[in-house]
C-alpha cells in the first residue's frame, strides 16, 4: 500500500507540472486566437467562417464562369481528441461518448482521431483513423495539425466534404473538463441560414480592408483554422492532465484513508493477540 500511494503521489505531482505547462501554452494562444477570429468575422460581414473559397463581388463579375463547390448533405469529417493512456478519472470516457453522440447524429464519413484511447474506440465503432496522430497527444506540434487541417480545407473547398467538426475536452479548470463538440470547418448552408449574416453587406462595415476583401480572407482563413485545431489539441493536453492530477490526488487521499483504516484493524488485531497471550500466562500461573 505505501509502495502505491507514492507511485499515486509521484503520478499527481508530474501531471501537475505539465498541467501548469500545457495550462501556460494554452492561455498564451487563445488571446491570439480570439483577435484572429474577431478581424475574420469583421471581414466577412459578421459571420463565422464561411470557406476556403472566399471572392468579393468584382471576382464574380469578372469571373462568371468560377464555380462554387457543390456539397452532399451531411458528409462530414470528425477530429476526436483523447489520450493515449488511462488514470485520468472520466477523461477519455466522456470524450469518446461524445464522439458516439455525433457518429449517431451526423452523417460522418471519416474520423480522425488523437489519442490511442480515441483510435480504439472509433476503430470498435467502425471508424479508424486513416493516419496516426497518437503522439498528438502527448507532445502537440504545430506541425502535423497545420498539415491535416490544409488537407481538409483543400477537400472542402473541392466540395468532397461539407464540413469537420472538433470533439475534444475543454479545459475550464483543474476540477473542471467538459466534453466539447465544435465546428473547425463550417458547411455553406449553416452558414447561409444565419440572419446575421444575411442582414451585413460589405457596404455596412465601418472597416477598410486593403489590399482587398478577398485577398485579406485568402490569407486570414487558413491561418484561422490551423490555429483552432492547433488551440483544440493544446486545450485537451492542459485537460487531461488536470483530469490526471485530480484524479492521482483523489487515489492517493482514498489510498491514505484506506491505509489509516488497515493499520488500526492490524493494531487492534495485534493488541487483542498481546492481551491474550497475557491472559493466557497468567491463567497458567495461577494454576500452578
């Protein structure tokens, strides 16, 4: 037992550090992130983002024969994040449920998943990843995630899929992950169903955008969207291990608990033999 409670409280303290180092990187990007999105959002009149296919009203003009993608209904890609190993309490649990949810929901066609706790899972139900991310997880890198997020932006804006939606857990807190699911690449028609974007023009935005609407898109859009994968791997590496330190912190306080509750059984064990065997000379003496 003592062996145990210092391999829980060595696990709790390591999962700490990398907490206090995944937590750092994290809050670092989202500043960042949000100011990215925030002059995206300017540019496209208010809406979220929309494709990778972004013209301004002159390149219609000028180029009729430009043509948009057309979508099939549903046919979605899933990024699903989790860890690639366990003793981090409902982690990886909540995130593949969430993932189930939306395989159940949505017409997916290919799952991508992070994590070799999410590759199992999705393997089971039919999914398995085409490539492997599983050192995601551990050690996140800009780079891999940059290049899957450009493949899926080129077959997006080929028409091949409608649309990638994120599952991950969302870091809140050290107490506190909640199983998220988000869009990375929206589809044309969700978008196009928003009052707020259909009631902006680019005549009603107090902005100048220079050196034009859609260049300022073309270079913004890419970036915005490996930058969200980027910040989805990084936000479920500071959850986990939160998941993992509360929940090496919860085994070693049970773990404590159960040891003091065993050393006064074996205490009262061993005081009942030491009075009988008292008892038991003191019978004999008195006997003789």
């Amino acid at each position: 037992m003592q062996n145990t409670l210092k391999i829980t409280s060595a696990m709790k303290l390591v999962s700490s550090a990398k907490l206090r180092k995944a937590q750092s990187a994290i809050e670092s990007m989202r500043p960042y992130q949000a100011k990215l999105q925030e002059i995206l959002a300017t540019a496209t009149g208010g809406s979220s983002l929309k494709t990778p296919d972004f013209r301004d009203e002159s390149a219609h003009e000028t180029s009729p024969s430009a043509k948009t993608p057309v979508f099939r209904d549903g046919d979605t890609v899933v990024i699903a994040l989790a860890s690639n190993s366990s003793l981090c309490g409902g982690f990886n649990a909540n995130a593949i449920a969430k993932a189930k949810g939306v395989l159940k929901e949505r017409n997916v066609v290919r799952v991508y998943s992070i994590g070799r706790k999410m590759a199992d899972a999705m393997r089971k139900a039919g999914y398995p990843s085409s490539e492997d991310y599983t050192s995601l997880s551990d050690h996140p890198t800009y780079g891999p995630a940059s290049d899957l997020a450009e493949k899926l932006m080129e077959e997006y804006s080929e028409g091949k899929i409608a649309s990638v939606l994120l599952v991950y857990n969302h870091f809140v807190s050290t107490g506190k992950q909640v199983p998220v699911v988000e869009e990375l690449i929206e589809s044309n028609k969700a978008v196009e169903d928003k009052s707020s974007f259909s009631g902006l023009s680019r005549e009603s935005l107090d902005v100048i955008l220079e050196p034009s609407r859609k260049e300022l898109l073309d270079a913004l859009y890419p970036k915005t969207i490996k930058l969200k994968l980027f910040a989805a791997i990084l936000d479920s590496a500071a959850a986990e291990h939160a998941a993992r330190t509360v929940a090496m912190q919860t085994a070693t306080d049970n773990g404590e608990d159960l040891l003091a509750e065993l050393t006064l059984q074996y205490n009262k064990g061993r005081q009942q033999k030491i009075t009988s065997e008292i008892l038991d000379l003191a019978g004999g003496q008195a006997r003789d």
